[in-house]
C-alpha cells in the first residue's frame, strides 16, 4: 500500500515556483545595489548563520561516512557557487535575465536525456511530449519579452556553466543523495557554496554595497525564501520523485517570473508570451501527471 504524501509535499510544486521565479525579480532589485558576487556571500553567510544556530538548537545527524559529507558539499556547490554564481555573472555582463531564464529551461530536456543511463528512471513517450511543450512555452515567453540585444559571448558562457550547476547538481542529489535533516544538508551545502563564491568577491569586487531598504528587503527575501525554504523544496522533492518530473517544474519559472515582474516591476507582458506560458503550462502537466 502506497503511503500518502505528506500535505507540505503535496504543496511543494506549487511553493518552490512561486519562491524560486521570484528569486528572479528580487534579485534584478538586490543588484542595483551591491555587486553580483557581494550579494551572494552575504546571502549565504546569513543562511550559514541561520542554519548554525538551528544545528545548536536542535542537534540534527550529520552524514556517516566522508562520501555522505563529500555529496551534500559538492550538490551545495554545484548549486549554490554553479548554478547562483554564474547565473549573476551572466546578469554582470550584460545578459538579460529574460535569456538566463530561457537558457536554465534547458535543464528539463537535458536531464530527461541523461536520467534514465543515470539513475534508472524511465522517460516515457508523454514525458517527452510534455517536455517538448514545455521548452517551447518557455521560448515563446521570453521571446515575446526579452531585448533584442545580442548576449555577449562570456555573457552567455557564464549562463551555459550555471545551466551545467543546476543540471548536474539535480542529477547528483537524486543518485548520491540522502534523506538529510534539512539543517544538515542546508548548513553543508551553504558552506560549501559560501566557499566557492567568496574567492571571486575578493578577486573582481569592491565589496561596496547601499544598505536601503529596497536592498534590506531584497537581501531578506533572497536569505529566507529563496535560500532556505526554496532550495530545502528542491531538495525534498529531489529525493520524493523522478528527477525528470521535478526538473519539469522549471519550464514555468520563466512564465512565472514574467507574471511577477509584470506586477513588481512594471515589466508588460505581451498577448504572445499568455500563450507561451499556456503552452509551457499544457507541458509541464503533461510531464509530470501520474498515469494510473
């Protein structure tokens, strides 16, 4: 007999887009006012923070073996320093964050792809339908968005590399993961990511940042929401399901994160990119719905 999901699990798909797409607009707000990599260590100094204190609290199990330990820093790494760091490169030189969106909502049809030889899950005919919609929902949105500036080349290395982070961290964490106290695996894996960025703060950056309180509201949200709630969904929901179906929820960050800026910042959302997101939406059904 199956056991039912826990209720936040359910809830889980729904909570980790809304979080992770306004990661998007809050981070477009956050660096106005302190350079890329600055307000990545920040940020993670504070979840290190946090989650140092939670482990004195509450004294949660650490991983058993060196390759336990090894596996939460490097998915921490990949995904924190790969995945965040490049990201906020590509946004330093020059790339729309529309087009780092649309270049992330790859990830889905790479997984998909090295999934089944990499950790056994099947892809089915319907997943393949559903993902294919999705990246093309995904295109259309950001198309219908973007500029018409042509990314740089470096520009557009950085957005390739943040792609490889997200991809091959999912990847890792659904093969080599365990089931982690969230606070373990969130203080190794912040650690981790703190380390990997902090040497590129101190080599390309002044380190100068304007402490208002647009950017205090920004840095909070970025800490708590995004840091700490989103990624522990990612996470768990890694561990609870097929990492092709998870990866799928990614083809509606682009669409979602439109919506947002639409109503945070201004930003119009043309009548192409309502069908472009229908379409991602149709996909990611498609991918992810239970047969049977």
């Amino acid at each position: 007999m199956t056991t039912p999901k826990p209720l936040w699990l359910a809830l889980a798909p729904a909570m980790f887009l809304c979080l992770w797409s306004m990661g998007y607009v809050v981070a477009k707000i956050g660096l106005q006012y302190a350079e890329p990599m600055t307000l990545l260590v920040l940020r993670y100094a504070a979840v290190v923070v946090i989650m140092a204190v939670l482990f004195l609290v509450l004294r949660p199990p650490l991983p058993k073996t060196r390759a336990d330990w090894g596996h939460v820093a490097f998915v921490g790494l990949l995904i924190q320093a790969g995945y965040f760091g490049m990201c906020y490169f590509a946004f330093r030189a020059g790339v729309a964050a529309g087009t780092v969106a649309l270049i992330m909502s790859l990830q889905p049809i790479i997984v998909a792809i090295i999934a089944p030889r990499w950790s056994g899950e099947a892809i089915s005919a319907r997943m393949w339908i559903g993902l294919t919609l999705g990246l093309i929902g995904a295109g259309i949105v950001i198309v219908a968005r973007s500029s018409t500036a042509t990314p740089s080349v470096i520009g557009f290395l950085f957005s390739v590399l943040g792609l490889a982070g997200i991809t091959i961290g999912s990847l890792w964490e659904k093969r080599f993961g365990l089931s982690h106290h969230p606070v373990t695996a969130n203080l190794v894996g912040f650690t981790a990511g703190l380390l990997g960025v902090l040497p590129a703060m101190l080599l390309t950056e002044t380190m100068e940042v304007n402490w208002t309180w647009e950017f205090s509201a920004a840095f909070a949200y970025l800490v708590i929401g995004n840091s700490v709630i989103a990624v522990g969904l990612l996470l768990a929901m890694i561990r609870a399901g097929d990492v092709g179906k998870v990866s799928a929820l990614f083809y509606l960050v682009p669409p979602m994160a439109a919506v947002l800026a639409w109503f945070l910042l201004g930003e119009i959302m043309p009548p192409l990119a309502w069908a472009g997101m229908a379409v991602a939406a149709v996909g990611v059904y498609l991918a992810t719905r239970k047969v049977g």
